[in-house]
C-alpha cells in the first residue's frame, strides 16, 4: 500500500527542502578584502551535473563581472530552497 500511496502524492508533497552548495559572492570594488554575498547556488535537482543559481542581488558600480562561488560558512545563515 506504501508503493501506491506515492505514485498517488502530488510532485509538491514529494519535493523537500534543500540548502544550497555554495554562497554567490562578489568581490566589494569599495572595500578591498570584503565579499558580498549576491545569491546561492544548489545542485540541479534532476542529478545531472551542475548548479541553479538564485541571485537576490547585482553589484552596481565599479563590478568588474565577477562571481565566486563558496561554499558556506559553518556559522553562516543560509535558506531553504524548495524544489521545483
């Protein structure tokens, strides 16, 4: 009864939570040494190679296109994407 009750669930109910890889950072062209945090990357829920990337953010000013992808901090905050 297990097997038909989750082929009967919507894709909704199936998807979970995931936190991301790594941090989408740039590098602060006004303080030397300091990274902005833009955006994160998770990898593709499909297992296929690769990454989606979410930026909540775009350096303006002097960016010279730079973006680095970290992976977070231990002590850092990051969100919980839902897949889909």
């Amino acid at each position: 009864m297990a097997t038909s009750e989750a082929t009967t669930q919507t894709p909704r109910q199936r998807n979970e939570r995931r936190k991301p890889v790594f941090v989408v950072r740039a590098p602060d062209s006004n303080a030397r040494g300091r990274w902005v945090t833009l955006g994160y990357a998770w990898q593709r829920k499909n297992g296929e190679d690769g990454f989606s990337v979410k930026l909540n953010s775009i350096p303006v000013g002097n960016w010279d296109g730079t973006l680095v992808l970290l992976p977070p901090l231990s002590n850092e905050e990051v969100p919980e994407q839902l897949e889909g």
